[in-house]
C-alpha cells in the first residue's frame, strides 16, 4: 500500500520510497511546492520543481503527499 502522505518525523527516505516518481506536494520548514520525487537516500530527497532540481535534507521535511 502507498502511502498518501508522510508527516513529520515519520519522513524518512525508507517511506519515501514508494512515493518515487510521484507528483508530490511538499511542505518544508522554509516553503511549500509542487514536484516529482525522483530520489531518496538516507538524508536527502530529490524532487524535480517545474525545471529545478531540488535536494533536501530529510530533517527540512515536514510533510509529503501525493499531489
């Protein structure tokens, strides 16, 4: 089962991961955005932002759903 959306803490790259590839809404401690989940690994994720990649730490998220 995919999870729909990943709160803080619970935001780890282990539940990220069934999130690859989604279009996702992210909510970080600095802003919130629309992307696609391309990567995670054990302290960061990679989104891509209308044309900008994005890497975060991990910590900085604070919730990620399925857009």
């Amino acid at each position: 089962m995919t999870p729909t959306v990943v709160e803080s803490p619970a935001v780890t790259a282990r539940v990220l991961r069934p999130l690859l590839g989604a279009s996702v809404i992210v909510h970080t401690t600095t802003s919130l955005w629309r992307g696609t989940l391309l990567s995670c690994v054990k302290d960061s994720a990679w989104f891509v932002v209308d044309d900008a990649d994005v890497v975060v730490h991990v910590h900085e998220l604070v919730s990620v759903r399925v857009a």
